[in-house]
C-alpha cells in the first residue's frame, strides 16, 4: 500500500508540474516473477519513475515503452518472457521463468475514471473494492481497454458492451467475498476480452495500545509498509504526537474508551504492549466484542496471558474457540529478537502471516511454488 501511495503522490506532483505521466500495471503472470498482478510503477515524461513492476530485470525497458506510449497516447499491452534466455532485453539467464503481460496506460487528466483516480478512490473509501483491468491478448496491437471500472459500495467508469459489464460485476462480487483476484476471458461471438478482476483491500490499520519507548521502532516499521497506526495510551507523557512519525494517529484515553476514536474491521491489527496489566486487560475485554478483528496480540510471557484468562472466566468474558484463534500471545513470530526493532519485525510478520493467512515458515521449507498457482489462469466466458 505505500508504493501505491507513493504513486498517487507522485503523480499529484507531475500534474502540478505540468507534465503528462503514464502507468505501467503487471495485469497477467504466467509462472514465476519477481512481482505478481496489480503490481504497477508510474512513469513522467522526463522518464523519472514510482513504482516498480518487477525486481529491476524489466524497469529499462519498460521505461522505453511506456515513454514510447506516452507519446502515441494509446493504451499499450507488452509481453515479457523470462523464460526466454535467448531475449536480448529480459532473458539473460534470470531465472524467473515466468511470462508477464504489462499494461500502459498514458493517464488522461480530466478523466474522472482514469486509472490514477480510481486507484485513489479504492485508497480513500477503506472499504474492500475491485478494480477491473481490460487487455486483448487475441490482438495485442489493437485497442486496450484498460483500467477502467471500480467496484466499491458505488461503480466508478463503465464500458460499453451490457453484456460483459452485467457479467463483469457479477464476476466483482465473487472477487469482493473470496478476497482473492480473479483472471477472466470472455467472449462474445468473434469478439475476445481479458479482464483482471483485482481484488483491492483496504490498507491495513495497526492499533498500538501502549505508548512506551519500545513502541517507536514499531511504529517506523509499520509506516514503511504504509499502514495506518494509530496509539493509544492513558499517560499524556507518553502519548506525544512528536514522540511518533508524522502519520501516526496518538490517542490519549482510559482503557473503557480506547476504541471510540478508532475505525475498526477485517484489516485491523491490534498490540497490546502497555506494559499495565489491567489497562491491557480492560482493551482485551473490549476487543473480544469485535468479531471483524483478525489479529490481537500481547505482549508478555505465557503465563501473562494465562492470568488474563483467568480473569477473563471470573468476569463471564472468557473467549471462545473462535476468539482464542485470532489472539497472539506471546506477541511475534520465534526469530530471536532482543533489540526493540527486531521484536519489531517480529511482530509486523506475524501480523501480514496471519492477515495472509500463513503460517510464517521458511520457503525453503516449502514444497509448493512460492506464489500459489489457484486462481491464475483464465477462465472462459462465453457471452
């Protein structure tokens, strides 16, 4: 999310300058590469770019081609083979063995539906959205659609043919309640269409209960990810907007109120790290009525966490099966960390493992392809 942030920005700027910029989006991946669909990078006129769509094997000569297209002002598709190590641009024994289909698309200002705003609409509703990307594979030197729909609570762009629009969204529903992107193809007599259907989630929120020193590591990390961050804490001396980065929302308040200020739903993590049992305590009992919440952890030993339990039966508020599996204590993945920062990354992995769904073992460990191959090919359609 902070590259896609980093984008915006960044194209914000180019148009205050005056200049015209242009898109590159990773729409298809076929076997391996370095960065998977939805992964984009932004180009001006002067060649100076944001972003990145690849670990730097593609960059120069994407550079060229969406300069190239920016001067054409036409929506271009670019196959790259990285399993051809006979390719003077991309083979040069990689490694990757993946093809990769990338969409240029020249950003046209005053379009309300061009791709930079739709990114920025999908950005600022916090609500889970999809994204439709429209390519041809069949005839690559013709039209290419391109970005051009979002599905949020409202529709955003529109295409002209009723029939895969209709389909379309039916399509985005399925996106939107698996959580997971799709690839179609549909077809409508001679006429064939390839849609990326991305799902695009919400930023993840990281609520820190506990404002204390070992606190500020945590929230630098977190703010490299570009996630949101809020701190919450009863001490005043502790919670000091400038004892935080610039992005980080600190909230004083007693444990009974913590959560009033605060927007909560499937993308918010929460750590309790005061340091104060029976504040800790309190915001744990709070959090065990939000069912949305994927992930709290705490921080302490075992038998910390055990006492809280007790406590929690004694009050009629013991968590059930369901709540005991979202919770983390002790906080962090096992990785030996000592220092504030690497307890840090500890906790951050353990965060993206269980909002992933992951277990945070080590790759080499795994039999299966790093990425999974579900849902990557195109699926037919016809009309």
């Amino acid at each position: 999310m902070r590259e896609i942030k980093a984008i915006i920005d960044s194209y914000d700027e180019i148009i205050k300058a005056g200049k015209k910029a242009i898109l590159a989006t990773v729409v298809h991946v076929e076997g391996s590469s370095y960065r998977r669909p939805s992964a984009r990078m932004l180009v001006d006129e002067n060649g100076i770019t944001t972003g990145a769509i690849s670990g730097g094997c593609l960059e120069g000569d994407a550079l060229r081609k969406a300069l190239y297209a920016l001067v054409q002002e036409k929506n271009t598709l670019v196959t790259y083979d990285t399993s051809d190590e006979e390719d003077a641009i991309v083979g040069a024994q990689l490694g990757c063995n993946g093809i990769i289909q990338v969409l240029f698309e020249p950003i046209v200002e005053n379009d309300e539906s061009n791709p930079i705003s739709l990114i920025r609409n999908a950005v600022e509703s916090r609500k889970a959205c999809v994204l439709i990307s429209l390519f041809n594979l069949h005839n690559k030197k013709g039209d290419q659609l391109g970005t051009s729909i979002l599905i949020g609570e409202e529709t955003v762009g529109s295409i002209v043919n009723s029939k895969m629009s209709e389909r379309i969204i039916a399509d985005a529903d399925q996106v939107k309640k698996e959580k997971i992107s799709l690839f179609r193809e549909y077809v409508d007599g001679d006429t064939h269409q390839n849609v990326f259907i991305e799902y695009f989630a919400p930023p993840v929120s990281l609520v820190i209960v506990g404002a204390g020193n070992d606190v500020q590591g945590l929230v630098k990390i977190a703010e490299t990810l570009g996630w949101n961050i809020y701190v919450v804490d009863g001490r005043p001396t502790h919670a000091k907007k400038e004892r935080f980065v610039s992005s980080c929302q600190v909230i004083v308040s007693k444990p009974e109120k913590a959560l009033e200020n605060i927007p909560i739903d499937d993308q918010t993590a929460f750590v309790l790290l005061t340091h104060n049992y029976n504040y800790d305590l309190a915001v744990l009992k709070r959090l065990l009525d939000h069912d949305q919440i994927p992930y709290i952890g705490i921080l302490g030993p075992k038998k910390k966490f055990n006492r809280m339990l007790d406590d929690l039966e004694v009050s009629g508020n013991l968590p059930d099966e369901k709540q005991m599996a979202k919770i983390y204590a002790p906080v962090g993945l096992e990785i030996g960390a000592e220092t504030p920062e690497e307890i840090a990354i500890s906790i951050l992995s353990e965060i993206k493992a269980a909002l992933s769904g992951l277990s945070g073992h080590s790759l080499r460990d795994k039999e299966q392809p790093i990425h999974s191959k579900d849902n990557t090919q195109f699926d037919t359609v016809h009309l």
